[in-house]
C-alpha cells in the first residue's frame, strides 16, 4: 500500500478517531500573555482569515500540504490540516494578560503593524477581547510599565491567581481545552539556579519568592499545572529549566520553545546549511538588525538584549560545526547587532554581510538584506504553534516537543540531545512526526523518500541499482 | 548493528574489494573539452593541492563528512571519500580540447582567475597540458573562434577522431579508466528534433552532417562510444536527447548533466524551499548577474543567453509548485537579466530582489547579492563530479545518474519523472546514493533519519511515541 | 549694503511691483497633456496641500529657503516663495488632457500611488477635473490605446483644437495666465528631420501630417501659440527642435525640458561629481531599475525604452569628462536597464553597482538601492516647474530657460553651449537666476559666496589673504 | 582678459616668483607621526609614482584640473599643479615616528593594504626609511603597546626631542622645507580644559606632565615650534584648542584637520546635500561600518570610538539643517556603527540606510554599500594636503586654513563660523583658495560661474536678462 492511500486511511481514521473522541469537537481557548505586536496581530489575523476577510499566509497548518510518495504522481498532495486533526479557526477563542488595559483592538492599533482600514470591519469582535491582569515584574523588563497588573504576595500566590484565570476563561467561553502561547516582552538574562533545578526547589522558591523566578516561568507554572499546553514566543528562560521539564512531563502537558525563529535567523538557517552542504567555508558573518517598534525599545535595555543575542549567536556553529570543519568554520567571526531604529515601526531591516572562500581559498561574500515585518512573520507561527500544541496534547504527548524546533530561533533539546538548527532538517522532524501522529507508517518505499521532499516534484524518483 | 558500525564495515569492504579488483588502483584520465576559466582552474587548483599548495575548498568529495547516525553521538563522522571508493588525486592525469593553442598554463593566465603569484609554482606541470585539436562549429558558438581546430568530412569522422583521441590519451599516460567533463562554451539553443529521437536516426545524422548536431553532442557521442562517463557542465542539449541516453544504456556507460550550478542559481535553489517550507508567497522574484568573462562574452550572443536564460528559469516553479499552490505563486514574475559587463572579469556579481508576502498579504523583500568567482565556484564541481562518475562507473551504474542533480541547474530526470532543485533535497539523494554505493544499508534507526542530516548535530534526536 | 538687506528691499520691490501690475494676482491654469500617475499625484497632492491635508514635500518652491550671505549670521533665510513673486496654491486651477475618460479620481485612484485612505476627502475636488479630448497617435506610443482622443483631418486642426482648449479652459476658470506640463507618455524616439528645422518647415508638416510630428510636438506648439510657457516632463522630443526654439523666442514664450530628474539619474547626478571631484576612476557603472507602473508598461515598448535609455545615458559622460581625464575615466563602462516588473507599481527601485578605483589603481565598489515612488519624486517638480514658468514668463523671460536644468534627465543647452548634469552646480544656476529675477544684485562679498551654499551654516567664511 | 588667459600669466607669475625665491626648489621632508597603514600607503604609493609605477589616483593635486571660464571653451583646462606651485614628487623625502620599530617595507607588508608584488620593486627604498622613536602615553591608545619610543621627564622635553628630530632630519636630508602629518593612532576622547586655553596655560602644563596633554598635542606643539606646517589626519583633539590655535598664528605656520574624510562620511558629504537640495525629509540614517585592520581594533576601545563617533555624528546636522527646515529634518534618527571585523582587513565596508519621505509624505529608502579599502582613499589626501600645507606656508599663510576643509571629516572652523561639511561646497572654498594663492582674479565674468564647476561642461552658460 503506498503512502498515499495510507494517508487517505489515515483521514478515515483521523476522522472516526476524532469523532469518537470528540476531542477536536469542542471549541479551543489560545491564550496568550503579552497582547502586543504579535499577540494582536496573530489574534485579529486569525479573526479576519475566518471571516474570509484576509489570507493565513505563512501558516503550515493553513495553507501547507503533505508531503505524498509517488503511487499517484499526479495526484494533489492533501492539505496538512485534512489529514492531521487539527482544530478549525472557528474553534478559537482567543484571550490573554497584558499589562496595559487596552483591548484589543487599541493595542493591534497601537502596534501599527496592520492598518486601520484592515482592523476597521474587526473592531467590534477586538475591542470585546480585554486583557486579564498580568503577572508582572519590573526586574525582568526595565524599559516599559503599565497599570493592569495583579497584586500578590507570594510567587506561588500569583501562579494561583493565573490557574484562576485560566480556568474562568475556560468556563465562561465554553472551552473543552485550552492552549498558552507567551507573547509577552523578552526579559533579562536569567542563568540557570539551584531554584530552577527541581519542581520542589522551584515551588519552594515561589512560594518564597525568589529573585531568579520571572514572570515568564510563572506563567509556564500556571498553564502546565492547568493541564494547559505552553508555548514560549521569547527567548525568556522558562521551560529549558530542569524543574519545569520535570513538571510537564508529571503533569502529563506538552511544550516547546523558545523564540519565534522569523526574520534574519530564519534566512539564516536557510542559507547557512546550503553554504555548509557546499563546503564553503565562512571568514565572518556579520549582522545588524534595525527595528523600532515596543520589542526594539525592551531590547535596548541590555539585560534584555543579552537574552536575545544568547539566542541569536548559538545558531551557527551547530550547523556549520566547526569542531568537524576547523579549515571551513575554525576562524569564523560571527556578529549580530540589533539597533533599535524608530522609523521603522515593526518594519524590521536585516542587513548580513557574509565573507566566505572557496576553491583555493578565494574571498567571496554573499549580502543579505530582509526587509521583512516583524509582527507579520510571527502571527502565523503563533497560530501553528497553537494548533500543533494542541494535537499533540490531543495525541497524548507530553514535555518537550523537540518536532516543533522548526519555529524557534532557540529549539529546546532534550538532555544529552544536539539541537537541530538548518530549516530544512527542522522542516523532516516536522513532517516525521506528523506522519506518526496522523498514523501514516514512517517507512518509505523509496531509497531517497521523496514523500518527504514538500516542495518538489513528488512524482517518483529512481535509483540505479 | 549502528549505522557507524556499518560504515566501518564498508570502508573495510571497500578496501578489500578495491585492493582485489585494482580498479582505485590505477591512472584516472580526466579529460575536458573545453580548457577555459573552468576547465584550467580545476586543473590548476587540484595540482595545487595534491602539492599542499592550496585547499580544495568547495569539493565535497575532498572534505566533505558521511553524515552518521546516532550510535556514537561523539564520534567524528567519516569523510565521504574515506567511505566510498574515490580516486585519489595523485591519481589524476588531466588533459583536454579547445580551439585555441594556449597550454593549460597560458590558458590559466589568460582566464584572470588565479593569481599569477599562485600559478608560479604550478608553471611547468601546467605548461605540459596543451589541448588536442577541437571538434568546434562556429555555427553553435557565434562570438570566439580559434585556430587549434579538427579538420572533417562528416561529424561521424569528427567522432571517431575523438575516440581515437581519447585511447591515445590513456595509453600514453597509462590511464585504466577516464571520465569526461565538457567545460567547453554555451553553444546556441537547440530543439529536440528527429535526428535526436533514436541513436540510429543519430548515427544517420552523424554521417549526413546534420544540422542540428552540436560539437556538443559529438564529444558526449565519442566519449560514450569509448565506454567514458560523460559530465556536462554546460547547458549545451547533449545527453537530454533520447538518442544519447539510448547510447549510454546500451554501452553501459554513466552520465549526468547539465549546467553547473554554483551563482545565482545555487543562491535560489538554497532560498526558494526554505520561503516555500513557510509558506510565504513570492509575487516576483528579480534576478540580474553581471559578468564579464569569455562566458560573459559569449552569452552576449541571444542564441548562446537563450539555452542559459531556459537553463535559469526553470528552476523556482519546480520549487514553488503554483500548481498546487496558487494563492501563494500563481501570481510570480520571474525575470532573468545576464549582462556582459567587462570591468568584472570572472568576479561575476548577481543581485536578487524577492517580493514576498505574508500573513494576510502584508509585503516584504529579500535582496541577496553575492559577488562571486564564477570559476572559483565552478572548479570544485568538476572534481567532485569526475570523482563521482568514475565512481558509479565503477561500480556498475549506467545510464542518467540524478543522484547527481545536486551539481546541475538543469538536473537531467528520468522520462515521467520530476527534477529535483531544491539543494537539501539534492543533498538527500546524493548522500542516500552514497551509502548504497558504500554499501551501507539505507534504512535508519530513528524516525527522522539524524543520518542525513549532515550539517546538525549528530547526536541521537528523540521521538516521543 | 549685504545681501539680506537686498533682499529684504527685493522682497519689498517684489510686493510693490506686483500689486503694481497685478501679475500674481490672479488665477493660474495649470494644464496637464497626460492625467496619469504623475499628473493625478500631482493634482491630489496639490490640492490637499492647500487644505492642509499634507505636505508638498519635495518642492523647492515651497519649502526651499534662498541662501544669504553673511550679514546676520543667525537671521533665518526666507523662504524662496517669500523672496521671488510666486503664485499662490490657492490661485492654481488644474486642467488636463487624457486619452482615457476617468476623472482625476477615478485616474488618482488606478495610478496607486496615493492611498484610498488620503484620497478620500479629495473625492468630489478631483471628480470635477476631467480630461479634455487627447491629441493621439499610436505611432508614437504602441502600448496603450484610448477613446477620450479628438479626431482631427490634419495636424495643424489638432494644434487649433488645443488652442481653444486652453483658451475656453482660461475663459471659463477666471484665469489670467497659464502654463502646460507635459505628463503624458514617453513617446517611440524621434530623429531630428528637415520639418524639425524651422517654424516655417514645421506648419508646412502639419498642414500635411508629416510622420516626424508627435503629439508632444502639437501640444507644445499649441501652448506657445496661445502665449502658454511649455515644460516637458518626459524624454519625448519637442522643444529641442529649432523650429519650436525658434517659435518660442518668437512669441516671447519661455518652456524647459526634457525628462523630470527623479529617481536613479537623480542619485548620479548626486554621486558623480562627489567621485570625479576626488579624483575617484570608474571603470563600470552599472544600473538596472524594475517598476510596475503604466510608464514601466509604455517603455517595455524597444521604440519609447530608446527615448529613455538615450536620456539616461548621457548623464555620465558630461560628468566624468573621459575627454579631459582618459585615465580615470576612458574605460567607464556604463549599461542602462528599465525592466517592466508588475509587482512594484509606482513603487520604482533602482540598483546601482559602480566599480571605482583609487591610489595605485586598486578597485573599490559602491553599490546604492533606491525604493523610490516614481510619482511621488516627479509630483514636487511639477509644482515647481509650473510656478516657476510662471515667474519666467512674468519677468519676460522667453525661449529656453538652461536655469531649469535643475529639474531634468536631458536638460536642454542653447545652441553650441554644454549641458551642466551635476546636481549641485545646477542648484547654483537656479540660485543665481532667483537671485536675478528677484532683483537682488548677484555680485557676493565674499571669495567662496557663503550666500549660495544654501545647506551649510550661512555664517561668515574666512579667507587668508 | 579672460580667465584662462589670466590664468596663464598667473603660471608664468608663479614659475618667475619661484625661481626667484627658489621656495619650490628644494627638498621638501614630509614627517608622519605614525607609519601604519596610511602612512606607509602614502609612502609606498608616492615612491611608486615618482618611478612610473602606479598612478596617484585620488590625488586632486597630482590629477585635478583647475576650473576655468568660458573664453576658451574648447581649451583643456590646465592642472591644478601646473597653476599653482606644488612640490614635485621629486622633491620629497620622507620620514616619521612610530612605537614600533618596523621599517617602512615591514610596516607595509604588515598593514596589508598593498600587494607584495606591488611592494617588492620598492622595498630597498622603503626598507631605508625606519622610524624615529615616538612620543607614546598608553593612557591615550589602550589597544596596543610597542618598544619604539622615547623615555621624557616632562612633556616639555619630549616635545623638544621632537623639535630635535625635525631638524636633524631636515639637515640629514637637504631639506629646505617640511611638513607634518599626524597618520598615528586615534587617541581617546579629551575634553577641552584649562591647559589648552592658552599657549602659556599649555606650556605651564607640558613643563608639569599635565594628563590632558595627548602626544598627537605634543607632535603639533613641536611641529609648530619648528616652523612647521602641522595636519592632523586623526579625530584626536590638537589643533582644536585655543592654546595650539595661538601658537600657530603666533609663529606664522599654517596648520588644517581633522580626521580624513575617507569612507561612509565622504558619501554622507556628497548624498545628503542633494537630498536636502530636493527638499526631501529623512526620518532616520542609519550606518553601520566593518572593519578589521589596526585602527579598527584600536577603535575597539570605548574611549578612542567616543572620538571617532563625535567626529562621525555632527556632519549630517550641519548640512540639514533641523533648525531651519524642522518639518523636514526635526526627527531624523541618526545612528553610527563601527564594528572591528577582522575578516575584512584593510577593506572597510560601510553599510548605510536612509529612511526619506517626499510628496505628502510618503516614505522611500536609499541604501548605500561603500567597499572601500580605507588606506586607499586616506593615502592621496596626505599627499595633497602635505602638498598644500607647504604651498599656504609658502605663500604666507597661518594658522586655520579652513578651505582645506575638503578633506576633512571634522573640518576645524574659525571661532565664531560655522563648519561646512557639504563637498561640493567645500571644493568650491577650495578652488576659490587655490586661485588666490595662484594670483588669478577671483571675480568671474557670468552669472553662474562656470569656472567654478569644474565636472560641467566648461564652455559657457547663457542666461537671459
Ligand atoms: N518576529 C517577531 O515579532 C518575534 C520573533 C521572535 C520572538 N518575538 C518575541 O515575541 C515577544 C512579543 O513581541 P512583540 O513584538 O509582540 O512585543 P510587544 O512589546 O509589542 O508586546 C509584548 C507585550 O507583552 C506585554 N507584557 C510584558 N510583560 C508582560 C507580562 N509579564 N505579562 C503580560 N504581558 C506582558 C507588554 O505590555 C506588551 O504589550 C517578544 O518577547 C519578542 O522578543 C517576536
Ligand atoms: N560558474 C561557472 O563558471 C559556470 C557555471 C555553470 C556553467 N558554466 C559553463 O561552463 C562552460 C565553461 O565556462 P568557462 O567560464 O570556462 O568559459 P570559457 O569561455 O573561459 O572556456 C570555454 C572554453 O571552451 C573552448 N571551446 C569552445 N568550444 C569548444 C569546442 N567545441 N571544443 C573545445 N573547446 C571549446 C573555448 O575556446 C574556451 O577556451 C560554459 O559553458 C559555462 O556556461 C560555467
Ligand atoms: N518619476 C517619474 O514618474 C517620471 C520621471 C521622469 C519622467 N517621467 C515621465 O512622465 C510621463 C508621465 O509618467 P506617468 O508615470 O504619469 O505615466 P502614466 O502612464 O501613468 O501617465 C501618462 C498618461 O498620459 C496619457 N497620454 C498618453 N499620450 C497622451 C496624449 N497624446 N495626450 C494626452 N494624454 C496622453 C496616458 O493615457 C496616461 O494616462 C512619462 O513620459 C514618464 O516617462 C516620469
Ligand atoms: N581611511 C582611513 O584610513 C582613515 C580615515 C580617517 C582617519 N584615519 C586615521 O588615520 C590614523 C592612522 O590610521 P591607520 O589606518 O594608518 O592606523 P594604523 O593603526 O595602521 O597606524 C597608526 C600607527 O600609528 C602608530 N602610533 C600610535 N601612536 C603613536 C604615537 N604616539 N607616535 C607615533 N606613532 C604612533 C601606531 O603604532 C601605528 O603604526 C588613525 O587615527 C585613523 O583613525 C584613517
Ligand atoms: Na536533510
Ligand atoms: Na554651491
């Protein structure tokens, strides 16, 4: 039996198995803490797409298809979301923390990354989302303060009152389950501590309050204990600690993280593995970035760009591996730079500047310059990384979803594990494991598997032999 | 038993099997039609290195790693030519054709590529490889033409001059075996006509002087006839005609081609998948190259830009696939610029704007410019690529090896099947032909396959189930 | 007595002289031959801007401030507008001709270049603007037809038809004076022919349809007829034609072009002499532009791209001076591409790679990316061409005005003159004619004339003498 | 009389006049306080030329034309050098101080700006210039140390050794006159203080080691003492004190600086004042600089970039004007980026973004990539200001020579003036000098002076009155 007519079983199964359990029946609470560029852009999107009223555009989950083998050359490939369950758009209700009051509609303006014209039929249904009270602490962002913020005494007070939220929300809109996606601000540069290093050290350290719990890990606290899968949009050291790892995978809940791989890491990522796979070598990779909107002024407060630089720089060496390569990679210079630029608004500029050598040792480089929109390349993400979540706690899946590296600028390995950074890679784990969840056979039949080569031909591909 | 394990087996095995049948044991004959920038900046850079005087940067049969699975997470993951059966470059004699009477020293010199001060020491070796007289039809190359010519009745005459051409090379260097490498100019375009359609209407053709046969076709006809694989790095039509791939069949003999792809369009074939893994739409994409090299020259002449132009265009659809994805490439310009522009010498300079669209159809730009060697990018290919096809000669193959596509801008496909551009997913066929031709088995241990993927980190990359 | 008081007392002069002769007093027709994306940008913003509604950025007239000398350091230099008697935006009343029957909001709106958002208050002001019947031929512009043309038995009829166009227009706005702006298309190239000799030749061709007449021709014969000063804001030919030079010093009629100075050839003639004053050799400029507009469609056609190309070709030579410097400059290669890209619209981009070479000859390269708005750069000139024609022809001045070489690609030079490119030192001729026309005595104070470095501190400049 | 022909008296005046006073007859010692990179690119490059081995491109006195008027348009305009009276580069010897003790051909060959197969020819004499030991204070420049320098008790006495050094060297050497130009290392930020408000408050100071004396301060001070025109190529502060200002007009010695106006800053010079010609507004210019030799990793230190970064900053001010023109300048963003890149070497690469806005306010972007070799474009405006340092000291001059200004990134203004940094404005107080100092009448014949645009078309300009 090809892949194709597995596939096809698989819809069947999907579909049975689905009805059976109900569990993609219900409607899906997408919560998010941090109502800002991104979490509005995502939410008033996601609005307008359901609406028919705008695109999806970037979405794997919305637009992408399967990748088929070759029993049907010519048949279309089945969108992504026929052949996995995955809830529908108008499943989602969409709520969140912010520490401004604004609704969502102001913030989505505020934000200047869709224009008004756009917002303008969705005011209604966006000025009706209003942000919960946020956990808030000024030691993890300097440069911005607001006044819709929870009192509380105790960190673990505080946790409390979110599971609080959680469930409230849950109840008053009718939600069967419920998914967490921090799109707050980046904090400052936590190191990992004796507090971070079991659950019970933590939970002694909320209730104790201690200075290396941020807000980023309480939120990540509140949803894991609420059986509420979490998604961590920032760098923010959350989840990538030993005690929260224990925790989700105790409690049963899956996450992934950290930091929405969008603008020039994503180009990165892309460019570095074919340079590499050529056996270029690389002198010096320089980047700066301008950007002017909320993010660009947190990030100018150093703490919080050291958090974003750490996340940033790491990406290179694993795909270029200079341990393995010292002739190609051993000297390479590598630089980011992030200025924060105000007429841009969310219209963020890359600039790379990559010095590489070839044949002989020749000097050649290579320019890249992205202007690209910051909130615009996040939204889809946030809406796949929703939906994806959701299965996998649907499909049973627990802690660290290392398949959703694909989105992440920092993908979390597990213990002992090498992180995978080159798109392309990141892009088969994805479909590996959607193949398993949509209980398509992971074999194939041909020796270089075009069922997993998306964006070509899908006809098959022969091998001499 | 793990894939390392495996491959040391296959390298024992191949030792074994090499020392007994004496095939990597003796003289390769690499022979080029064609002794201009490419063709003498291969030539002088691998004399150069099998002297230590330079790196074969580049070439990933020279440093290129098998990528390995997760048995040995700290190991160091063998190179390819360390695995497979190569020949060694001390193992390489090189000779060639070209219509002018430059030996391989002036030729270099006259190319501008390398620097005098890095030829100097290669002087003497380099002078000792003066061309045999070409095959050449001033009606196919419209812009040069020189005096080291073949002097013919019929171009069956000019063929079996060749072949006598090619046997004398390997007995008076005491070649056991030869490969091929066509780096001879970009000769007008040709339709696929009835002379094309079966190697006997050809061998007609080859007697009657047919027209539509190019020098081209009538080295790719002799090197086959004398059982030698044939590369073609141009996008002169040779081996993509029934006729030729009938002749390689019969006679046993692989081949692969056509048009090396190291610029702008190995730029695009690295870029494309990864916008289209993320789904963004593409509205058009701007390609303009300055060159000023004899190449340069030569594609001046709209016959010879035009086999370049469909070579270059073909590339992004099979890429985006608007067929089955309208909403995002339906609407694509694509617009291919190549001017002749003399200040740049073979420093070949492409720049690229790409206009891309996201969520809900908010517009964005990629510009990429490379300021490349065109023969610095081009030389390491024609080494892996000689290599590559005495390998699969070696052991056994035939016919069109796509496995190869990886090196080409036109991959050669299989009739009913689909080419492959995107450069991972060249990448992936490669290295999977690799290992079946290393003897290693195919099928992996983990469900998305760390074996292939070269660049990341090998360690073992767990699925939850 | 130093110059600001002169040109207070100028200022003084000017307000007495022309309440005296009532000359700026009254309405100022503006009429259009092409109601495209230049004219509606044009209209709309002008509009707007007298309603406060934006700001006519871009326009020397009204922003620019006149240099002054030395007197009073601190004193803010007045405003140009304040100094030369201009007209008012309030007394501009806009007309056209099109071959399409839109108004100019229907037009403003299919241009895209102004957003619906800014044109919207606009509306009903620009629905009243409608184009007269267009003089056409579609010899002389092959890709585009219209309905909105006259019919006419001979060329002469259509220049009468259009004299009592302007006429009736004037008439029925209440305005006392007039001038024309060509917007229309870029016409197919026109070699200069016996009927292009004299006024005497050129009737004759018109009474009998000679080939060699465009429209642009019959346009700006029609306005000098009526007393109507001419400006040509494209390449096409016209007033560089003895016949109408020799017209227009006839009737005492001022008219400047040719080809509004926007985007790439702005920046040359920006670029260029910064390098030729240091001393700077370029052995390649290459430029390539990609836009979308209904120009960019027009010059797809090879006849109107050779209007253009010549334009923008000559722009360097007259910079560079290969003649007095071969060995910086006498082996400049120069190439010009306008490609037609739909995805830019108005939205023009321009990228420039110029190959310099410094001390000891060793190269260096600039490269310069322009996302310009075509529309948006030319608008600004128009207004200022408009009103500055205006002032000509009420100071009486007559025949070509070299002053405003400022403004163009292809400024016109008078009979066995040179044409001046430089950007600057045609800031320097504007200056100095303002300067004239506004009755302040041109002779300076000091060495290096502090009162015509109108961007640099205007306090007083030493010199040891 | 016409300019030319005045002109022509004025070379034969000046050959007269100099062979009278035999000024431009003898030897002329050209002393470099740091022999690094640009001072052995000047030195090597100058050698090369005298011997007809590299032209001195980028030399505005070895290369330019002076402008001349309209009598004789057809004329070639004559050479700056062969109007006014320059030092042959026959008639330079050259020497300077430096902390390492490396020769003129080992500080070439270490910089790496020009090739060994250019040096080799020129390396026995470049190998005879070996520095004197230096004044050195770490305190000034924290990134390197060297063993070649001067052990002093005061300030005082090392600015006598100094005064010591310039005299013997001129006796050794012949030399009937001698300039200094400072190429040493930038020095960290110096506020001005007491010490530098007068020649005695400095002395007082050398006497007693005051800390704000910098060694570039003691090299002027002894220039100045032995007559000695004094330019300072680095943004050190020196000159720029009233003590130094005193002492210079004092002893009658001419002096200019500072810092060369090279890279980024001199395309600043040349695109913002055509931009603000237009009248268009800049919201933001960014610009971002790489790279890698040693003046980079000396402005690594945070003290020495203040310096730079001060001297980088203020151009843009100047020539927009906010104050004046605030609607279109008042909230422009202006950043500066320098980057020590050590993959580039001696080859800067400047990157700048310029955010604009035109008609109605709509924004546009210019962006400009500058890949200069930094030495390359320092080395000729040593040349031409040693040169013309030592033409003013001839001709009477002293103190600030502010038409110098041409060259400079901070050029030094007069007290009380302001600072001219557009470069077309600047050349004009150049050539403006140069004719006085050639004894041509400065007072021209036409309205817009074509003898003072020396890239136009030099015949002449007509206007209409
Ligand atoms: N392409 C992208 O935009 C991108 C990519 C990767 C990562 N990110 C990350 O996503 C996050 C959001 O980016 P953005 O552009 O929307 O920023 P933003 O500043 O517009 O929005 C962040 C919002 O979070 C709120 N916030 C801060 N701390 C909070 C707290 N403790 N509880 C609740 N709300 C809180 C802020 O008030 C603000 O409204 C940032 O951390 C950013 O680094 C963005
Ligand atoms: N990056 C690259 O350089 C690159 C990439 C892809 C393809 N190619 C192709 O490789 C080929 C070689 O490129 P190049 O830069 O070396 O060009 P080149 O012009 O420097 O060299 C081609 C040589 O082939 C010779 N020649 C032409 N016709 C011949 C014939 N019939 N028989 C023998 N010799 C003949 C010419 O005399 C010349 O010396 C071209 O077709 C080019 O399009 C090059
Ligand atoms: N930056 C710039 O936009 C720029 C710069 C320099 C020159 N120009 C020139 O300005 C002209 C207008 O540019 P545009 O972008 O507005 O083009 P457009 O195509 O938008 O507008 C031209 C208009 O002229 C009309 N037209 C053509 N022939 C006509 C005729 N004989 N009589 C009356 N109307 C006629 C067309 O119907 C069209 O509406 C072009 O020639 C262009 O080359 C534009
Ligand atoms: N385009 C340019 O290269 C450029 C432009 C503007 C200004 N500059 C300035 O010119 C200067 C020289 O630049 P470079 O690239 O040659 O730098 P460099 O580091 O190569 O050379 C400077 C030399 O000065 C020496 N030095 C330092 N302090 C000294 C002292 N007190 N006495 C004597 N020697 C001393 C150093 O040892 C070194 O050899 C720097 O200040 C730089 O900022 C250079
Ligand atoms: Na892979
Ligand atoms: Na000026």
């Amino acid at each position: 039996m090809g892949i194709n007519a597995r596939l096809e079983r698989s819809i069947v199964n999907r579909q049975a198995d689905y009805s059976t359990n109900g569990k993609t029946g219900g409607k899906l609470a997408v919560l998010l803490p941090g109502l800002g560029a991104v979490g509005t852009t995502f939410i008033a999107g996601a609005i307008a797409a359901r609406r028919g009223l705008g695109a999806p555009i970037g979405s794997l989950t919305q637009l992408g298809r399967m990748p088929v083998s070759a029993d049907a050359p010519d048949a279309m490939p089945p969108r992504i979301k026929d052949v996995v369950g995955l809830a529908e758009l108008d499943d989602l209700v969409f709520g969140g923390w912010d520490i401004f009051e604004d609704n969502c509609y102001e913030a989505a303006c505020n934000a200047g990354v869709l224009t008004r014209d756009f917002l303008a039929p969705l005011q209604e249904e966006l000025e009706a989302i209003r942000p919960m009270k946020a956990v808030f602490d000024p030691a993890f962002v300097r440069n911005i303060t607001g006044p819709n913020v929870k009192k509380y005494k105790t960190k673990m007070d505080a946790a409390e009152a979110l599971v609080a939220d959680i469930e409230r929300f849950m109840a008053q809109n009718g939600c069967a389950r419920a998914v967490g996606v921090w799109c707050g601000s980046t904090e400052v540069f936590v190191d990992v501590e004796p507090v971070h290093a079991s659950l019970k050290a933590f939970e002694a350290g909320l209730r104790g309050n201690d200075d290396a719990i941020s807000p980023t890990m309480i939120y990540a606290y509140a949803h894991i204990k609420a059986g509420v899968p979490f998604i961590n949009s920032a760098p923010n050291r959350a989840l990538n600690t030993p005690a929260l790892v224990e925790m989700a995978e105790q409690y049963g809940v899956p996450f992934a993280g950290h930091d929405l791989k969008t603008g020039q890491t994503l180009m990165k990522t892309i460019l570095a593995p074919g340079i590499a796979s050529r056996q270029l070598g690389v002198s010096g990779w320089y980047s700066t970035n301008i950007l002017g909107n909320r993010d660009g002024l947190v990030l100018d407060d150093p703490g919080s760009f050291k958090t974003k630089e750490e996340s940033k720089l790491s990406v290179l060496d694993s795909i270029f591996r200079p341990d393995q390569n010292p002739q190609l990679y051993g000297d390479m210079h590598h630089k980011v730079r992030i200025d924060y630029y105000p007429p841009r608004g969310d219209a963020k500029e890359g600039w790379d500047n990559i010095d590489i050598f070839g044949w002989m040792g020749y000097p050649m480089q290579i320019k890249v310059n992205f202007l690209c929109r910051d909130s615009i390349l996040a939204a889809p993400l946030v809406l796949d990384l929703a939906l994806l979540a959701d299965l996998a706690q649907r499909k049973g899946q627990s802690g660290n979803q290392t398949w959703l590296s694909y989105y992440f600028k920092s993908p979390q390995a597990d213990p002992g594990e090498g992180v995978v950074h080159a798109l392309m890679a990141q892009e088969r784990m994805l479909f590996t494991q959607l193949r398993i969840l949509a209980d398509a056979d992971v074999s194939v039949d041909h020796p270089w598997d075009p069922a997993i080569l998306p964006n070509t031909d899908s006809r098959e591909l022969r091998s001499d032999r």
